[in-house]
C-alpha cells in the first residue's frame, strides 16, 4: 500500500499539472479552440472509467484511476483479511460456546461475557487496522517530500573553507560574456542561447529584447551565477 500510495501522488501530480496549466491560461486556450486538445490531455492522465470495458484499467497507459483502482484493491484486501479473521475467530468461539454449554461444561452467562470480551477486541483490532492503513499510505506519500529534502542539489556550494574569496579592491563595472552556451535541463537538444558574446561597458544602461523564456532572464540568471552548472563554453568578465 505503500508503494501504491506513493506511485498515486505522483500521477495525481501529473494530472494536477495539466488542469493547472489549462485553467492558468484559459484565454489562450480559448484563442487557439483547444479546448478538446485540453480535455484529451487531462482525460489521458486522470483516465475515464466510461470508457474502460468492465471497468477493469488496461495497462498501457498509468492514470490516476489505474494507480487508485489498484490502491484501493489492496485496501479493500487488506481490511478483508484482518475484518475477516477477526469476525471467523468469533463463529468459531461462538459454536464451541454452545458446544460447552449443550454439555453443561459452560454456563450462558459466561459464554456471553466471554463474546462480549472478543467483540470488544475486534473493534479494537478494527481501529488497529485502519490505523496501519494509514501509516502506510503516509510513508508511500512522504516518499516523494524526503526524496525532495535528500536530493543534492546540482548548484555547487562555493567552496570557501580552502580558497579565500576574492576581493578586487576596485571594480570598474564592465562587463563582457565571451561564447555563453546555454540549454535548459529539460531541453538539452534546444539552445537557448548558442555562442553569445556581449560587452556592456560601465555605467551604460543595456536593454535586452527577445522572446520569453530567452535571452534576457537567462543572461540575468548567467551574471549572478545562478546557472553557472548548465552553462558550457563561456566567459564571464566583470
């Protein structure tokens, strides 16, 4: 269960990502009529039961009603087996009762307090169970946040316990790249920026035009070293 659970946040994540992203910018959906495109999109990672013969989700494709038509599978097991055992362990208390009974080796009374005892743990088993339950699903959902809280980070930490930081005593403000290269992690095959060289001499005031996601946020992003891990080829001169 939980990996299950663990498994149905990612694909309800997935699927929270399409509605966001059509719902955010609703006007350009409705400019370029996709709205089909965008139901298509959501349908495919949500899934449509009406469409799903039986009911039963075929194994081409992970949605959010595939992962949880299986969660909820286990669950259902899982609460039959222990509901199960407890309920059969009673039957079974229950006919050898009247059977010491019959036989005068066991008076009704007791037979009833002793009944009353075990259904009394049942419940108690049955609140156990749900509990288990749902520590599981908390350990297959938080497995997604101690990955996040784990992961190393790609931006090296600047290393100032061996090399002292180096301070200019003066600093003109000129600024030069020399051959930026740069492509997002996601997109390696698509440059964003392919050799760029710029010199912005001190004290000027230097617009940068270009179309959004480009150019000017990533030269920003280039001078404060906040990309230095996805930069190749370049130089940066200050």
């Amino acid at each position: 269960m939980g990996r299950l659970s663990k498994k149905y946040q990612d694909v309800l994540g997935q699927a929270q990502t399409v509605s966001t992203e059509a719902i955010g910018s609703m006007r350009t959906v409705q400019a370029f009529a996709a709205e089909k495109k965008e139901q298509h999109r959501y349908n495919s990672k949500i899934g449509n039961p009406d469409d799903i013969p039986f009911w039963y989700p075929p194994a081409k494709q992970v949605t959010t009603y595939r992962v949880g038509f299986f969660k909820s599978v286990a669950q259902s097991g899982f609460f039959t087996f222990v509901f199960g055992l407890g309920f059969g362990f009673l039957n079974v208390t229950l006919w050898y009762g009247f059977y010491l009974v019959l036989h005068d080796e066991l008076t009704l009374g007791d037979l009833t307090a002793f009944n009353s005892y075990i259904i009394s743990i049942g419940f108690a088993m049955g609140q156990v169970a749900n509990s288990i339950a749902k520590v599981f699903e908390g350990l297959g959902a938080s497995g997604r946040v101690f990955y996040l809280l784990e992961r190393i980070p790609k931006i090296p930490d600047p290393d100032t316990k061996e090399k002292e930081t180096i301070k200019p005593e003066r600093m003109f403000g000129t600024i030069e790249l020399k051959g930026v290269t740069f492509s997002y992690p996601t997109r390696p095959d698509q440059p964003i920026l392919d050799d760029i060289s710029l010199s912005i001499p001190s004290g000027s005031v230097t617009a940068l035009v270009g179309s959004s996601g480009k150019s000017a946020f990533v030269l920003f992003y280039v001078l404060n070293s906040c990309l230095q891990y996805q930069v190749s080829a370049a130089w940066l001169f200050i």
